[in-house]
C-alpha cells in the first residue's frame, strides 16, 4: 500500500477537486465517498472504486477493512495532513474514496405502469435530496425524478444524507415537463391547499408525486403541469412542511396503498 505524506501529491489535489466541485465530478466521471459505512454500501452495491485514501488509524480502528483494502489496487495510506486537507466532514472516518458515477439514465427506459414514483422540481438542498432518496429506498418507492435545476446528486452532503440509498434506488434527471408528459403516469402536485385532494384519498398506483422548491414550493405553471393536485392534512397550526418531510408522509402513504 502506498503512502503518501504531502497534501501537494496529485491524487490528493485531484479527490479535493472531484468532492468540492460539481463540474470537476461531471468531467471525470467519479465522486466522492467518505466514511467506513458508505465505502461498505458500495463495495456491497457493486460500484467502481477507483481509488482509496485511508489512515493508519482507520486501518487498525477496522481489521476488517483493512484486510479487504490490503488485497486492493490504487489503495493509499495517508498521513493526518493529508486527511485534514481531504475531509469535509466535522467527524472524520479516516477513509475516502473516488467512485465511477453510477448510470443514473437520462431518459428512463421502461416505467413501470403501475409503479409509484417521487419527483423533486428544483430542490436546492443536497440534504433533502439525500434524505428523501433515503426515505424512497425505505418505503419501496420505484424511482425518484429529479429536475435538471435540482442540487448535484453527487454532493457529498447527498450522498451522506442518502447512507447509501442512492447506490440502490433508481434515479433519473430529466426536464420534468416533458416527464410529466411523456411518462404515461398520473401526476401529483403535492400543495398546500384546501381545495387540493386529501393524499389519504389519492391512489399512487402508477402515478407520481411531484414535490417543489423548498423555499417556494411548486410555482402555479409548475402545478398545472401536473394532472391533479394533492395536500397533506394538517390539524395544527403549521403552514407548511418541509420538503423532506412532506416527501417522507407521501411516500409513507403510497407504501401503505402497496400493503394495506
């Protein structure tokens, strides 16, 4: 295993450059991967790992990663400088990994006609994004659609959010009208609104619900692209919710159609 000292080496300019960079991960292909937990989910996945930086104190904190890292290629050791230079994170692992984006098409090849779907129309925070791919992964959602304006899926606070759903859940990043359109699925817009349909109410089979911008919601053109609106009863005082938590009670009741 190779070590590497200085936070000048190449590799470690080039995995600064792929984690912080949305442009530099769309060129290269990779994205980044940090944390014992999320290297397991995708070796368990089967993703490509191109490239593996690990501590000496990680190596011996985890026997059994290192054992699996040490019959591994392009696996370098690093020293603290150099992770304090790699890690975004508050609570450092001491791994770190550039993987092979996975193939998230750009247009979908089959729906599933009675599938149900998710579908997130600019969201701007990589950790509703994450959270919410999480929550999709949980509640057997087929697939969750992302607009072209939405967050870098790539984002590493994404990615953490997500623990490794994203590496299982099929997610597609399209124009979302002409989703919308050309899907041949019912469409939701989940709103608030009293005149909307109650979600309790609403059949999810074959259909897909389209969750807005968190600062804005859905826009009115946004809406009316859609086939039908929805709301999520409130018997408090609260306005709104947040997006991540208005997707987890909509996916909640499309799973519970699916089993009740």
């Amino acid at each position: 295993m190779e070590q590497i000292e200085s936070r000048d080496n190449s590799r470690v300019k080039e995995y600064v450059k792929i984690a912080s960079s949305r442009k530099q991960r769309e060129e290269s292909g990779l994205f980044a991967v940090e944390g014992v937990k999320l290297l397991e989910e995708a070796f368990r996945s089967g993703l490509e790992v191109e490239r593996i930086f690990v501590t000496p104190a990680c190596l011996r904190s985890h026997p059994e990663l290192a054992a699996r890292l040490e019959q591994r290629p392009r696996t370098f050791r690093i020293s603290e400088a150099v992770e304090a230079k790699i890690s975004q994170s508050q609570s450092p692992q001491g791994v770190y990994a550039l993987c092979k984006r996975l193939d998230k098409r750009e247009n979908m090849v089959k729906i599933d006609c009675n599938g149900s779907y998710l579908a997130l129309w600019d969201l701007q925070d990589p950790g509703n994004v994450g959270t919410i791919i999480r929550g999709a992964d949980a509640m057997g959602i087929s697939g969750v659609i992302l607009s072209r304006n939405c967050c870098d899926l790539y984002n590493l606070k994404t990615i953490r959010a997500a623990m490794g759903s994203l590496f299982r859940v099929p997610v597609l990043t399209a124009d979302m009208e002409d989703f919308l359109r050309d899907s041949g699925l019912r469409s939701y817009a989940a709103v608030v609104s009293p005149d909307a349909r109650k979600a309790t109410r609403a059949d999810f089979s074959g259909a897909v619900v389209v969750i807005g911008n968190e600062g804005n919601g859905l826009s009115a053109e946004q809406a009316a692209a859609c086939g039908e609106r929805i709301t999520i009863p409130m018997r408090g005082s609260a306005e709104s919710l947040n997006a991540a938590m208005a997707a987890t009670i909509l996916m909640w009741e499309m799973a519970r159609g699916k089993t009740e």
